[in-house]
C-alpha cells in the first residue's frame, strides 16, 4: 500500500464498507452573511461545495433515505456516515444543531461527519457532538475548511481566519476525542510546493486523523473566476500538480488517513477543472507514478527535536 487510503481505513474499522451520504443543511457562512463579510471565499460558488447532494430545503430524513437508497442497490452497502457538507455547519443555533443532528440517527448510520470552519469551533457545539456519541453510539469526526497554511493566501482567498485559528480548533476537537479531517487546496495560485509540503507537516504534527486534498477549480460569477477570465492568475500543469501530490505523500506522518486527492465541480458553471480531465483518469496518473517509483507515505517525514543543551 503506497498511502493510507480511506476506503481502507473504514473497512478496517468496521469490517465492512461504509459509504458517506452527503446532507445539506440551510446554513451559511460568517464570510457571507455579514459577520466577516459577504462574498465569501473567492472559490465559493452560491451553492457551496454541497453541489452533488440534494437540495437543503430537502428534508434531512428524506435525503438521507434516498441516499441510502440508491447507496444500497448499486453498492449492496449496510453501514453510512452521514457527512453534513454544505456551508459551516456549527454556524447555526445550537438548538438547530442539535435537532438537525437528532434526526441523522438511522439503524444503519455509524458516525457522522460535520463540516465547519476554524473560527466556527467552540464548546457548546462540541458539547452537542459529545451527546450524540455517548446517547447514539456515533463516531464524530470534525471536517475543517483550512485551504492553505500561508497566511498570505489566506488573505487572499478571503478565508476570514488564520492558521492559528485551525491549531486552535483541532485542539478544542482532539480535546473531546473527536477525529479531525483537515481540507487542503494542493494548487492554489498564491501557494509553492513548500508551502503544501509544509501543511502537511503541521497536519501531522497535530495528530490530524485524515486530510482532503482538492484540485482547485474555477466557478463562473465567483471572484476566482473573474480573476482567471481576466489572465490574472495561472494554475500549474497537472503534471506539476501530480509532483506535488508525491512530495505531500511523502511528507505527512505514516498514520495519517488520505480521503482523496482531486476535486470535482457542478460543469454548467465551470470554466476550469482538473485540465478537463476526469478525477479518476488523474488519480491512476499519480498511482502509477507511486509505483513505477517505490513511493510510500511517509518516508521524508520527519520531526526534528531540538538537540540543544538547556543549562
């Protein structure tokens, strides 16, 4: 096995395969709704990143039936994660939270996954999350919206938060003994190879549980769009991306878990993604190129301890 992978992870974990159902929530962000901002992260399309799922005026029962539906008669699968997706989840009232939370619980359903922001963590929503594991008998894992770790391009995505924002939070999270999933944009236009290299590292270096890594694509009518409309930014080849993607592998700790590697966008407004390549034919590009070089996770990672004598 050239990278802990996720798919194998869950198996691993519970015997069997467990498959995500993706829920949309009718949330928002403090970037878009005024407290921060409001146009958002300049990536961020009016759908969030929630595209694939069903419609948050949906019913979250609902959607999770039809999911689990589907799920089952393609993949004959019996367990699930309910994965919140849409916008910052633990943006909401507390009360709504939970009572969103509440209705996630299905026979079959072994954990669920929250997408959030950094400066979106704080006591009470983990608090609701520690009730649910100890009533329901759920895994929590926590997804985080880091993006970059160059403050610089945090600034310049409008993100509204800085890495020690994250640090925080994955400590608050690790605090409860939930699971953090960390999102990473591999080729942001602002970002160099060290740059990505070096998140890993600090992912690593936090005990992060699993990372997402995205390609970065460019939505019509966002902010990043205009700029790439414009000639005002450039994407590197998906050759210099697949470069990346191995130093990354092989700079994060053995034991952190990869969920995946490329993105995918809504095509009706999409003016660029994955060089107009499927994910799937870009994810055996980089898996042969692991194998043709002997290339295993974790093999340049490394943590240095300070050597110097404390008198």
């Amino acid at each position: 096995m050239r990278y802990r992978k996720y798919s194998d992870y869950l198996v691993n974990k519970y015997g069997e395969k467990v498959y995500k159902i993706p829920v949309n929530l009718p949330c928002t962000c403090p970037n878009r709704d005024g407290l921060k901002g409001r146009s958002g992260c300049i990536f961020c399309g009016e759908q969030g990143a929630g595209f694939e799922a069903h419609d948050a005026s949906m019913e979250i029962t609902t959607q999770i039936t039809q999911n689990i539906e589907l799920i089952q008669t393609k993949y004959k699968a019996k367990k699930y994660i309910v994965y919140f997706q849409n916008y910052t989840n633990t943006y909401m009232e507390i009360d709504k939270f939970r009572e969103s939370l509440l209705k996630a619980i299905h026979p079959n359903v072994v954990g669920l996954s929250i997408s959030t922001r950094p400066d979106c963590i704080s006591t009470p929503y983990l608090e609701v999350l520690d009730e649910m594991r100890r009533t329901h008998d759920l895994d929590i894992e926590v997804e985080l919206g880091l993006q970059s770790i160059n403050i610089n391009t945090l600034e310049k995505i409008n993100r509204g938060h800085g890495l020690a924002e994250y640090i925080d939070a994955v400590m608050r999270i690790h605090q409860f003994g939930f699971s953090v999933c960390t999102h990473l944009i591999a080729n942001l236009p602002w970002d160099t190879t060290e740059d990505f290299i070096e998140a890993g590292r600090v992912l690593s270096a936090l005990g992060v549980e699993s990372v997402k890594v995205h390609s970065l694509y460019v939505l019509r009518g966002t902010k990043l769009g205009d700029a790439y409309e414009n000639g005002e930014i450039e994407i590197i080849s998906h050759e210099a991306y697949i470069e990346r993607l191995i130093a990354f592998i092989q700079n994060i700790s053995e034991e952190m878990v990869i969920q995946r590697f490329f993105g995918r966008a809504p095509e009706e407004a999409t003016l660029f993604c994955n060089w107009g390549m499927s994910w799937r034919k870009l994810q055996n590009l980089l898996e042969s190129e692991l194998e043709n070089r002997d290339i295993h996770q974790g093999e340049k990672y490394e943590i240095k301890q300070n050597q110097l004598k404390l008198f």
